[in-house]
C-alpha cells in the first residue's frame, strides 16, 4: 500500500488537513490495481473493435 507521501509526491505536506488531501484528489478516481485486473482504455476499445470485426466477418 502506498504511502500518503508516495500519493501525494512533491505535493506532500506533513500538516496537511483531510480538506487538503481532498482537494488534490478532486475529479479524481482512484482504484486499487493490485489485483492486476485493470486494463486500460485504449486496450479495451482496440479489443473491442477487433471481437466486433471478428463478429462480422463470421456471420454468414
């Protein structure tokens, strides 16, 4: 598990205030990628267009 210095880089302040850890997390997802599930976007979409080719070139 990460650090709050390691999440927050230079940007890590020890006094910081649970307000200021939400403000640099603002519009922001976080996931946990250690599961080693995540794939990403691009990978997804070029996936998915390929199945659909596939599809395509199946159907009689």
């Amino acid at each position: 598990m990460a650090t709050f210095k390691e999440l927050f880089g230079d940007k890590y302040d020890p006094e910081m205030k649970l307000s200021d850890a939400e403000k640099l997390f603002e519009g922001k997802r976080l996931a946990d990628l250690s599961s080693g599930e995540y794939v990403s976007k691009a990978k997804y979409d070029a996936d998915t267009a390929a199945l659909a080719r596939l599809q395509a070139e199946a159907e009689p």
